[in-house]
C-alpha cells in the first residue's frame, strides 16, 4: 500500500513538473489545487498508518516525499510571479459625448448634432523587462473621430536599453513630444480637461519612427531631465489628405521639476514633402486679381461656376519650439503653455503662435476649473485657402481665436473621473482652429465669429 502511493506521488509531481512551462495560469492554479489535495491526502494516509501500524520507516519516507513536492510548489510560484514581474499591462479609456453649436471642422468632428465618437478613444499597453537593463513597450490606442467605424493605431512600438542608472536610449515608434501632456495625450485621466486645449494642441502628425536619448540629473533640489531625438522619414496613410511625409526631424527637450514645480521646454525641426489636394469653387463675378489657381480667367469672369480640383505640392521646413510651466501642491493646480511656429517656405502652412493657462481648486474628489486659451498666425503661407475653401475667392487671412473654458472634474474612484466642460470659442478670424484640424475638413459656412463646445466624459485607467 505505501508503495503505491508512493509512487503515486512521484509519478505526478514528474508529470506536473515537466508541463507546467506549456500550461496557462489558470490551468496551473488548477494543478496546484489537484496537488495540494494529493498531499492533504497523503498526510491523511501518513496519519492513518501511523495509528494502525506505527511504521516510523512509511512515515518519514511519505513525510520527505510531501516536503519535497512542497518545495517544487514553491518554486513554480515563484517563477510564475517572476513572470507576472517582467510583465506589465496598463489600459485606459474614454467614453465621451460632445455637441457644438456649428460643425466645426477638427480632428475632433465635432458637429451641431451629439456625439458619441469625438472624444472617445481606448488604448491598451503592454511593457515586458527584457532583462535588468531593457524592456519593450507597445501601446495601441482606438479612436473614432472622423468615421463611424473604430480605428487601431500603434502610438509606441519601442524598445528601450539603460545605458547607466542615468542614461537610457529609446528606439522605434514613439510620440511627438511637442507638448507637456504629449506622452499622455490619449490618456484622459491624466489632466483635468476633457480634451487639451484644441487652440494648442493642433499638429497634424502625433508619433514618429526614430530614436531619443535621455540622461537624467540632479542640481540642488532640482530633477533635470534632457533628452536629445531624430527621425529620418515617417509616411502618412497614401489615401490621407494632406498626404506627406515628415523628414530629417531633431529636436531636443528640458524638463525639471522641484517639488511642485515643472518646468518645460522643446525645439524641434521638421522637414515636409507630398501634396495636397483639394476641391473649391468660385462663384459668378468673384474672381479678382488676387485670386490664385485661375490662371488664363479675365477678372470679373462670369464664366467659371463648377468646383475645381487643385493640387498643391507640399514641401517644407518647420521649426516648432513650446514652453509650459505647471504649479501643483495637491490643492491648487495651474498649467500655462505657449507654442510657436516658423515655417521656411509657407507654401501651406502659415507661422502662428498660441498659448494656455488653466487654474483650477481641489475639494477633495471634486476640481473646478478655468482655462484661457489664445492662437493667432503671425505670417500665412502661400495658399492657406486649400484648408479652408471659405475664405473669399481663396486670398489669404489671418487666422486667430480666442476661447474661455469651465469644466468641473470629480473623481469616482482613485481610477475613474467624470468631466464635463463647456468652450466657449470667440473673436474667430479665417476659421481659427476649425478651418482643418489637420484633417483637411474645411468648417461650416455659416461659422460666424463665435461658437460653443459641450462635452462630459467618463475617464478610467486599468
């Protein structure tokens, strides 16, 4: 009889043991369940045999078997929690509904009528240490701004290798860091609005295929951080209008924060070639001499009344350069950004600068908060009109908004946050921040020089 359990026991621990590496982690738990159980049973028969027979030689032989089968289970854990370790996987997502009181013509699609798909996004991230030095991070993120259908894009797909505790490279796709909120654009629950704001936060591209460098620091109380980037090329989707590619990109960027304080800054040169094309129309008699893309039409014609499909070639230098600052000590919160843009050439893109402060009170889960935000091109390029057909007979203007925001934020839980937030945009010239949103949507005709935004969203990371 002790024989047989015996080898009872010894046969499943070998079996046990060899395939734990191709099982699942639910299908391990269900063998160590199984097992613990032929152990408990085994201590009972060591039990029973002992009253029965008082065999001191069974018991010590079953009784180092039960150890040593306890002790493989221990070691199985803990290489099923190394694993687990090496392994991590965070989510976030956004469930938002938004209506204006125009369509107006962002990445956003915010349109007069309720939206479901505006604001809301889902992303997954996976990071897995490749060893004490490296690790690999993928993050895919779903939107469904511009189509009724859900989008998956890959924002990151890189590896990264500490060269020292202090210096550390990153290689393959990443994100822009034009901005303060960049690395967690998608990220709602990371920053107190529903969106950041649309007068700033408008490049047409957000992630790029290339390499950074980061070395870390410390003078005084201070935490510096300076991190060095370059990209060669980067294609845009071949059916995507504009259609272009970003090339020979370096930029560099600061960042410090002490205590309460963060500090930022960015500089950043893009090269840009492709086309863009789009369709426009002239109505009877509004052809002037300023009007381009007509060549051999008297002015005053009368004659030209059908849309007309213009191509324009795309090619470009912009240098884009931010700075933020951000005051936060757990009750009050302040955030203040300015960007600017130069451009080489102008031959789309016009130079323009904008800028942001929010302030904003903690109640405890509870965050009112204010946001003034400014954006105004300092010099057009050549045919701003592409972007927006509605400007009169295609001739350049200025292009500027201004807008008010007052949102309120509460905190569910310490990983879910209700926001709603009212834009009130004004002092619009040449569609402001509505005219293409990098997305080529020209905005409604009727947009006048003022419009409004309503938004409340639900934010969760996992």
């Amino acid at each position: 009889m002790g024989k047989k359990i015996v080898s009872l026991c010894l046969g499943s621990a070998l079996a046990f043991s060899s395939s734990v590496q191709a099982l699942t982690d639910e299908e391990i738990e269900s063998r160590f369940q199984k097992y613990e159980e032929k152990i408990e049973a085994l201590e009972k028969e060591l039990k029973r045999v002992k009253t029965e027979s008082g065999s001191v030689v069974y018991e010590e032989d079953l009784g180092k078997q039960v150890a040593r089968n306890e002790k493989r289970i221990d070691r199985l854990n803990e290489k099923v929690d190394a694993k687990d370790e090496d392994l991590r996987i965070n989510g976030f997502l956004t469930a938002g509904v938004t209506m204006a009181d125009d369509d107006l013509g962002t990445a956003y699609n915010i349109g007069d009528n309720p939206s479901f798909n505006a604001d809301s996004k889902a992303g997954i991230q996976f990071d897995y240490q490749l060893g004490e030095k490296a690790s690999a991070t993928l993050q895919m993120v779903a939107r469904a701004r511009d189509a009724d259908a859900w989008n998956l894009d890959v924002e990151w797909a890189y590896i990264t290798y500490d060269i020292t505790d202090d210096l550390a490279f990153r290689m393959g796709r990443m994100r822009f860091p034009f901005y303060m909120y960049s690395e967690t654009l998608d990220v709602g629950y990371t920053y107190p609005w529903v969106r950041p704001p649309i007068n700033v936060y408008t490049t047409v591209v957000t992630s790029f295929t290339g390499l950074d460098m980061s070395y870390q620091f410390r003078t005084g109380g201070w935490n510096h951080e300076i991190t060095g980037l370059a990209s060669a090329e980067n294609s845009t989707d071949d059916t995507a209008n504009p259609n272009f590619s970003t090339q020979d990109i370096y930029g560099l960027v600061y960042l410090a924060n002490f205590n309460e304080w963060t500090l930022r800054a960015m500089g950043m040169r893009l090269g840009l070639e492709g086309s863009l094309t789009a369709d426009t129309g002239v109505s009877a008699g509004a052809v002037t001499a300023d009007s381009p893309g007509f060549p051999g039409t008297a002015v005053g014609s009368t004659v030209i009344t059908q849309p007309v499909t213009i191509t324009s070639s795309i090619s470009d230098t912009l240098n884009y350069y931010s700075a933020s600052g951000q005051y936060d000590d757990g009750t009050w919160l302040v955030i203040a950004e300015a960007t600017q843009l130069g451009v080489q050439n102008g031959t789309i893109f016009g130079e323009g600068d904008s800028h942001y402060i929010t302030g904003a009170r903690r109640f405890g889960p509870s965050m009112p908060f204010l946001t003034y935000s400014h954006a105004y091109s300092t010099n057009e390029g050549d045919f701003p009109w592409l972007y927006n057909p509605m400007i009169s007979g295609g001739t350049a203007t200025s292009s500027k908004s201004r807008s008010v925001a007052l949102g309120y934020r509460h905190d569910l839980t310490t990983q879910l946050a209700l926001t709603a937030q009212w834009d009130h945009f004004y002092d619009i010239e040449g569609g402001g921040p509505f005219d293409y949103g990098g997305r080529g949507q020209p905005p409604s005709s009727d947009l006048g020089d003022s419009t409004n935004i309503y938004t409340v969203t639900l934010d969760a990371v996992f």
